[in-house]
C-alpha cells in the first residue's frame, strides 16, 4: 500500500508493535514509521498485545510522516466507525486534538520532564532507595504519563529467592563435592573466564602479528601446538567476517539515508533505489565470480547412473569375496567383531547375507547407524537391491518416524532407537540379529548398548547374534570387552598413500589449505581433491576463496584447467551433495570441500589427493556452565590414519597434511573419545534406571565415565523427582523415561497435565526439537525483523512459539503463509510430525502406567499455565538481572541462580530490551561473542519457589538472598578509575 493514500480521517489495518506505558505503537503496511496510539484513544475491549491486528483511525498525519492514531471509536470486527460516533474533524474536534490542553479524564497517571527522569535514576542508585524501572528507548515520549505512586506499595511482598541445601539420602557420601560445587568462588571462577578471553586475544594478535613479521612469526609458530592453533581460530575466517559485517552495515547505512532523502514519498524513485543497490550487490558477486559457482552448486543431480545390473554391483563390492567365511563365522560365535574398509559393503550386504542364510527365519535382523541421515539412506538403498519398498521387508526407524511393517525383516535404525526399546523388550527377543555398525564413533547410545548386548546375549544362549562393526577402531580391545570374540577383516580396494607434513606449525589453518589446494591442482597430475574442515562456516568461506582465487588465475593463465568446487555437509539438501559422487568431467579436477562426514560414512571414487589439517569440531557438555558447546580440536591420530586412507581408494595418493610429524606423534590422541566421556548423562542414567539397573555407578561401561559426570547426573534426576531419596526410579521418572525427548523437558511435559495445558505443551516441545524456525534473508532482514514482531509474546519465546505454530495451524498449514511471514515450511512439517508422534506416546503411556493419568487438555487462552509447567521442568535453567551495576557487571546481564554464571538475552528474543524482566528461565545456553539464553521467558520468582522446592525456599528473615549474598561492596570513589565511570553525575553525560 502507498504511503499516499494515508489520509486524515480513514480507518486501515495495522499490527502493535510495542506497547510503552503511554500508549502503543502500530505498523501500517506501506507506510516506513510507525503510528503512535495514545491510551487516551484506546477502548477498554481492545487487545493491546504486540502482534495482534487492529483497525484503526488516522488522527493526524504530518509532513514528516509521523501518524497519530486512535482505535477507540473503530469497531474492530467491521473496520467500520461505531454508530453515533461522528468524524473526529470536525471544527471542535480539531480544535481539541491540536491544542495542548489534556482531556479531563481520571486516568491515575502522571506527568514526568527529563530532570524528574533523571533524578529517579540517581535514586535508583542510591543505597536503600526503592527502584522503579525508567525506560530509556529512544522512541519514549519524555513528557509521557507514568505510573504513579499511589498503589505502588499494594503489591505483593519481594520474593527473595534462596539455594536449598539439601542432598538425597542415596548421595550423602558425595554430599562434599557436591556442595562445593555449588559454592564456588565466583570471583575465581569470573576471572579464569576473562583470563582465558585475554589469552585467546593475545593469540589472535600473536597470529596477526606472525603474517606480518615473517621470519619473526615462523619462529613463534615452531612453539604453538595444534591445541593453541584451535582456540585461536583462523585469522581469514575473522577477516572474512568482518568484511561481510562491515558490507552489511554499509549496505544498511545506505539504505537509511535513501529513506531520508526527498524522494521518500515517491514510489518509483523508491523502485529504482532498491534497483541500484541490488545491482551494486550482483555486480560485486559477478566480479569475483562466487555467483556462477553458486548457480552451478543449485544444479539438481542423483549421483552416478552405474550401467553394471544391481546384482553386478553388489558382487563388485570387496565384501562379496568374503561371503561364505563371514556367515560362518558368524554361525560359530555369538559375538563378531568385523573391521572392514569405508566403501566394502559392509552395511548394505553383510544384512542381506545374513537374511538369505536363514537368520530372517527367527527374528528381524536390525543395523544400527549413529546417524539419522545415514540409516535413512542405506534403508533406501538396501530396499532398492531386495526390490521393495522401505516400510515393507526393509525399513528404518528413527526419533518421531518409524517407517517399519508387520513384514518386516531387515530393519535399520539410530542406536538411540535400539537403546529405547531395551525398555519395553529387556531381552531383544524380536531380533535374531543385531548388528552394531560405525562403533568406532563411540556415541552414547552406543556404548550402552554395548554393556546391555553383552549381557542379553549370553542370557539367550545361542539365539541372539552380536556384530559390531566399524572402519577404523580398536580391534583388540573390543574384542576383550566382548569375551575375546574373533576378529574378522573385510579386505578393501586400497593403494599405497604418500604422506607430507609440514615443517613449522600452521597458525592459519585456512589460508594454508586454500593454498593447498590451489598448488596442488597447479602443479600435481590429474586426480581429485578431497579436503576434511571442521564445520559449515569453514566449508563455505574455503570455497569463497578458492572460487575468488581460481578466476583470478583463469585470467592470467587460460589453459590452466577447470577446478570444481563441491562443498558437503550434512545440512545441505541432498541432491546437492549426491554432485560429489558424479565422475569428474574430462580435462576438470573437482575439488570436494567436507566434514568429518567423508572420513567413514560416504566414498568418493576419483580421489587422489588428501588436505587434511587435523582439526575436527565435536560436541562437548561443559558441567561448570551446564551447556553443550561446539569446539575445534585436534584429530586423533586413528582419524588422521583414516583421512589418508580416502586418497588411495582409486590409485596411489597423497596425503598433505597441515601439521608437524611431532604433532601427529606426540598432541594427538591415539583414539577418539567417547562421547559418554564428554556429555551430559542425565537421560542416559534415566534409561538405565528405567531398565531396572539400579547400581549405575557400578555398570559395566567400556570406558567409565568421570564419578563426577554420574553423581552430577544422578542430582539432576533426583530434583526434577524422577529419583527418590534412595536413588529409586519414581513413577513420575518411569514416565519421563517413555518420551524420547530430554528428561527437562519429558518433566515439563508430565507437569502440563496437572496445569491443565498439555496440549499447549506439546506444540511448544515439538517447536523446541525443530531447527530455528524463523529466518531472515541478507536482502529483507527488517522486513522479516517486523513479521516476526507479529508472533511476539511479551511474556516469553516459548508462547511467541506457541502463537507461530497455533497461526501456521489456522492458515491450514499453508505453505505461502510460511513464505510470507518468513517461516521455515520444513520445520514447521517436522514440528507437526513430532506434535503428533509425541501424542501417540501418550497414549501409550497412559496405557502402560498404572495410576498416571495423561489427558491431552487446553488451557484455553490461560498461557501463565504453561509458563508454570516450563517453570516445572527447567528451573534449574533460571536466571536473574544483576543489579550490581557500575562494579563487575554491565547493564543486561542476569546471572544463573545455580552456577552465578553471566549470562544474556539473545537479540533475536522477544524479551530482549524489555523493561520489567528480572527472573527469566531459558532452554539453552548459545556461546558465540558472549553465553546468550536461546529461548527464554519471564517468570514469578515464587513459582520458583513453589514448583521446585527441592532446589529453590523463601528466603528467611534476616538471611541473605543468593543475590545479596553474590553483590560485591567496593568503595564508591576510585582513585584508579580514569573514565569517572564512579560519579553520580555520570548520567548527566
């Protein structure tokens, strides 16, 4: 809608924005600001909350395009003036809107000027003095009404909240460790944080420093390990980021004072802004040439088309030779541990094998993956060589999707699926044949389910086979664990691999792969690349570059040949990463940019050369902040023998490798570790209980986690009461156990059916389990910034989820409704597949457990109820604003109750610069620049109290709260302070 068709008088539709304590702002589509309704025009039937949709009037519109609204007198069902009520211009009623005279209506507010703000600020910090919030946006009205002074005091007493002391019976030898963790110095702990970011800046500026110095710099690099070289991270990544940032701004800045500018109410001249700027940005891409390699990568592909029949491919395959040995071995042994080459056929055939020999005849032959994607596709393709569909002989079973039938024989599935049903069936006793597959990755799910087989295996007697089976991996110790069972070896197609080191340490792991790879394809006979990077980010900038430098050496060198740049990781879409499998075209080199996804799980024919700068990015779960985190580390030294091993596939290859031979020798790891010794063991310690395997402390792992990690776990369980004080699974836990989700959120869910919110719950849970839902495209990134504003819920991220889903379900699950609000349509299907899936569970459960009833019920529009069931969940995961400003912390940072960790509301959140938030809990912590609450929503602090008694009590009288107990007293005068950030006065700059 143009802005020129505004005009004084007319009703349109607009959406609130934001709500201030004089009125609200409302949005009008076409039209670049935002119109202001005072509370003065607002009707007491109007719902007033940001997003909501409203008709409203045009009171006054000035020159610089600033609107004055009312919505008092507009029916909103109509969009139609209300009867009886006449034009608000006529003579009288513009007298009165122009004049500054304030309508004599008893509102119980009160008028402020600057210096009344200002003074409230200073008492604000002052010692003793009651605080009130002042706002501060820029879009404040200063002379605005406030609230007033009058009720103040009738609101309920503070609550002060207070760390309960107490541990279970079941861990009272441990009772030391763990209220010393609880009670650790703060100050330690805030200043190991901020010497550790003065030490990765020092690194950065060392690498910065080492480019620049030449001699100088190859000296300090022989002194830095791979591990220095990962936490400083690579200088192009930053360079590149910044540049992208700094265009970004730019851009931004320049589209602002177009805006500005005269031509601001035409149109066309509007058109023609945007046209330039667009052409500024195709015109950029075309010059380094990143827009035609883009174009190609969109280019749909299905792999290689092979002409040999589907029964010559499968005896092409190395795994074939073997077959009659492999079955009998199997026939012989209860356990079987098979070692064979990426690309033997080891997943695909030794289950059909297997099935052919009879073994489908007492049991369904299962095939673990660790991977979702990966049992997804080998199901496909086993499926397409038996001549079925998958559901039918062949299937997989995944989180939220069981493709599986009543003839079903083989079946592939994620080991977390595998460990799930050990609960209903403790013996396994639909399978014949289980397979563990990919062990070498060493998950948690995995590693279970080694000690549970184990031990079902020989309570069968002879009617239960285990095979465990891998690429790369510790023969000799898997075979010990599992009774000293043979080992069997698939002998691959494999050639000889040169291998090169460097002689000095890479500070810049990036830039010496680029160059790596664009010597390699100078200099080097025919054969194609393979690159292992750590994750997507690195991937995409690598192939920036090397598309950037390669046109530059088109120019000056025309017959050099074609290098094609083909990234791979898992969340690009798969017709894309088949492009990687298609052979190379004549007279071209292709150069495949990959995480560790090509070290064991895909083959690549055609690879002749290896990059491999010896960083991978794994998951870890940091105890000590309670969060997951994604880190760059060191390969081992089985992962790097591994990656080698991709360049002699074809021919004889080489293997480059960014790192010294003493670093391979001596800061590499032999193997790499388990998962179970790096991640949180809250859900995998509920399984085991709900398995009736009570001493877990005590369970036969491969590798025994840290006591700390167990214990730390065994808490967690017991305040969420999934554990009694004897450290007995409870009837709330049994049911936790049954959700395939984790144990926070399983309680949350229990807890919504007391508040009488389930199904509001479940909507919420299966938002949480998709990726992000919104997103913002580069070019309308405040367009999409306004539309998400329309789901925003002032109380809180989980109900601006609810609003989108609930919305999304309205529109009949529309695809173009997606499109327009900026909606990911993909994970608004996954959401609805696991809403559903999770409601099946519940019906299961219902039946199961005796004396739990689990009713699916809606609270209507009584949304507090399922912040309290969150609440109920994830206390745990609360936080307060720091109040200690002007001394350690700066203005938004709350603190954790639990661990006093600095922590803030992430930008993208619905509550992010929103007055009167004090206590919030939150899904997840995010570290990128800083540790931001992901998902984070407003609560009462006696909720705290009454939901989680076993963490949180009222503070007694006379005691001090966690938060006074927490603030530091320093001297208000600072000698040493040169900014004067001391003085009072310092508002007044």
């Amino acid at each position: 809608m143009s802005d020129l068709s505004l005009k004084e008088g007319r009703i349109i539709k607009g959406f609130i924005t934001t709500s201030k304590p004089f009125g609200v702002f409302i949005s009008i589509p076409g039209h670049p600001n935002e119109g202001l309704c005072h509370f003065s025009e607002i009707g007491n039937e109007v719902d007033i909350r940001r997003g909501n949709d409203v008709f409203v009037q045009v009171l006054r519109l000035t020159k610089e395009g600033k609107l004055s609204l009312s919505i008092k007198n507009v029916d909103q069902k109509m969009g139609v003036l209300k009867e009886g009520v006449g034009s608000p211009y006529s003579n009288s009623s513009r007298d009165t809107h122009n004049s500054n005279i304030k309508p004599s209506i008893n509102t119980g507010f009160k008028r402020r000027n600057d210096m009344d703000a200002w003074e409230q600020n200073q008492i604000n910090s002052a010692f003793g003095a009651k605080k009130r919030h002042i706002l501060r946006e820029d879009s404040e009205d200063p002379y605005a009404e406030v609230d007033s002074d009058e009720n103040e005091e009738q609101n309920n007493e503070e609550i002060e909240v207070q760390l309960n002391r107490d541990v279970p019976t079941f861990l009272n030898q441990y009772k030391d460790q763990l209220l010393r963790k609880n009670t650790r110095n703060s100050k330690n702990d805030r200043n190991d944080r901020n010497g550790q970011k003065r030490v990765l800046n020092n690194r950065n500026n060392n690498n910065t420093a080492n480019h620049k110095n030449g001699n100088n710099g190859q000296l300090r690099a022989k002194n830095a390990s791979m591990t220095d070289i990962a936490d400083a991270g690579s200088q192009l990544m930053k360079e590149n980021k910044n540049k992208k940032r700094e265009k970004r701004l730019e851009e931004e800045k320049k589209r602002r004072e177009m805006q500005k500018s005269k031509y601001l109410d035409d149109p066309l001249m509007n058109k023609k802004i945007e046209e330039e700027l667009k052409k500024e940005e195709i015109e950029e891409m075309e010059k380094n040439a990143i827009i035609e390699w883009k174009k190609e990568a969109r280019v749909e592909s299905y792999g290689i088309k092979s002409k040999l029949s589907m029964q010559e491919q499968r005896e092409s395959l190395p795994v074939y030779k073997s077959r009659n040995e492999l079955l009998e071995a199997v026939r012989n042994n209860d356990f079987i541990v098979i070692v064979g080459e990426t690309g033997s056929g080891k997943t695909t055939q030794i289950t059909q094998y297997l099935a052919e020999d009879g073994y489908i005849n007492s049991g369904i032959i299962a095939c673990t993956q660790p991977r979702r994607v990966a049992a997804i596709s080998v199901a496909k393709r086993v499926a397409e060589e038996v001549n079925c569909k998958v559901g039918d002989e062949v299937g997989y079973t995944i989180r939220f999707e069981d493709c599986t039938g009543p003839q079903t024989k083989i079946k592939y599935m994620t080991d977390g699926m595998l460990e799930r049903e050990a609960l209903t069936d403790p013996l396994m006793s639909r399978y014949s044949v289980i397979m563990l597959d990919e062990a070498h990755e060493r998950t948690i799910a995995t590693d279970i389910l080694f000690a549970l087989l184990r031990d079902i295996v020989i309570k069968r007697k002879g009617t239960l086979k285990l095979i465990v089976t891998s690429a790369t991996l510790d023969s000799t110790k898997f075979s010990r664990y599992f009774n000293n069972c043979p080992v069997f070896h698939i002998q691959g197609r494999t050639f000889p691999v040169k291998i090169y080191y460097t002689k000095t340490p890479e500070l810049d792991y990036i830039e010496a792969t680029i160059d790596t790879i664009i010597d390699v394809h100078t200099n080097n006979p025919k054969g194609d690349i393979l690159v292992f990077l750590t994750g997507r980010e690195e991937i995409e900038t690598c192939c920036e570059a090397i598309v950037q430098k390669m046109s530059v050496l088109y120019q000056s060198d025309p017959s050099l040949s074609e290098l094609i740049v083909l990234p791979i990781y898992s969340a690009m879409p798969s017709e894309m990463q088949s492009r990687i499998f298609e052979p190379t075209p004549k007279g071209k080199r292709k150069v495949v940019i990959a995480t560790n996804i090509a070290e064991t799980s895909i083959t690549i024919d055609g690879i002749y050369y290896v990059v491999d700068p010896g960083f991978v990015k794994v998951n870890a779960y940091d105890p000590k902040r309670g969060m997951d985190t994604l880190v760059v580390k060191p390969i081992s030294r089985a992962q790097a023998d591994q990656r080698s091993g991709r360049a002699g596939r074809t021919g004889p290859g080489i293997c480059y490798r960014l790192y010294t031979k003493n670093a391979y020798l001596k800061e590499m790891p032999a193997n790499t570790t388990p998962e179970i010794l790096r991640q949180n063991l809250s859900h995998t310690i509920l399984m085991l209980k709900a398995m009736g395997i009570n001493d877990v402390l005590e369970f036969g792992f491969m590798d025994r986690p840290k006591e700390e990690s167990l214990v730390k776990a065994l808490e967690e369980l017991y305040i969420l009461e999934a554990l009694d004080e004897d450290g007995k699974l409870t009837e709330t836990g049994r049911c936790m156990a049954y959700f395939a989700v984790e144990p926070m959120l399983s309680k949350t869910l229990i807890k919504s059916f007391e508040f009488g919110c389930s199904y509001e719950v479940i909507e919420v849970i299966a938002m949480l389990t998709v990726p992000d839902v919104f997103y913002r495209p580069r070019e309308k990134r405040d367009l999409a910034d306004k539309m998400k504003q329309r789901f925003d819920d002032f109380n809180g991220d989980h109900l601006t989820l609810l609003n989108v889903y609930r919305k999304w379900e309205a529109s009949g699950y529309s695809k173009d409704w997606c499109t327009d609000n900026f909606i990911q349509e993909k994970s608004m299907r996954k959401a609805r597949d696991v809403k559903n899936q999770l409601i099946r569970l519940m019906e299961i459960v219902d039946k199961k457990e005796k004396g739990i009833q689990l009713s699916l019920v809606s609270c209507k529009n009584r949304l507090e109820q399922v912040r309290k069931a969150f609440v109920s969940g994830f206390f745990k995961n609360c936080a307060k604003r720091s109040s200690n400003h002007g001394h350690h912390d700066e203005e938004g940072v709350f603190r954790t109750l639990a661990d006093n960790l600095a922590v803030y509301i992430h930008p993208s959140s619905s509550l992010f610069k929103i007055p009167g938030v004090d206590y919030v809990i939150y899904h997840t912590l995010v570290l990128t620049n800083k540790e931001y609450m992901h998902c984070t929503t407003k609560i009462d602090p006696s909720w705290l109290i009454q939901y989680a008694s076993k963490v949180f009590r009222k503070t007694e009288r006379g005691e001090l709260s966690i938060a006074k107990k927490r603030e530091k007293i320093q001297p208000l005068y600072d000698k040493f302070d040169q900014t004067g950030r001391w003085r009072l006065s310092r508002g007044r700059r």
